[in-house]
C-alpha cells in the first residue's frame, strides 16, 4: 500500500506522471497513478491514528506494570 507523505501531498494530482496526455484513467496508456489525493489523505490519517495508539497502548502497560 503506498502512502504519500504530507510534503508529496501538497504537490499530487491524479495523473501526475501521465505521459499520454489522458484525461482519466479509463484512457490512460502509460500506467501513471490516478488515485484520488483523497486515499492517500486518509491513508496518512489512518498511518497517524495508528501510532496514536500504539502510543497509549505502552502508555497504559507501562501503568500496569507499576
């Protein structure tokens, strides 16, 4: 699964890369991403969310364990 850093998020647009000069991905040639910044947003939420819990998770073992 790909994701986008925050940094490559600000500049993406589907299609960046097409080299076919296709206007969606129903008639594009040369295999560029057409995924919607959309995904790759949540994608980094989720990444975030993610760590976020893992976080508390040693946060609340390590209370445990006192």
């Amino acid at each position: 699964m790909k994701t986008l850093t925050e940094k490559q998020l600000k500049s993406y647009f589907p299609g960046k890369g097409c080299q076919c000069c296709a206007y969606g991905e129903y008639e594009c040639g040369c295999d560029a991403d057409w995924t919607d910044k959309e995904v790759y947003e949540l994608r980094l939420t989720v990444k975030k969310l993610e760590a976020k819990i893992k976080s508390y998770e040693r946060k609340l073992n390590e209370k445990e364990k006192l």
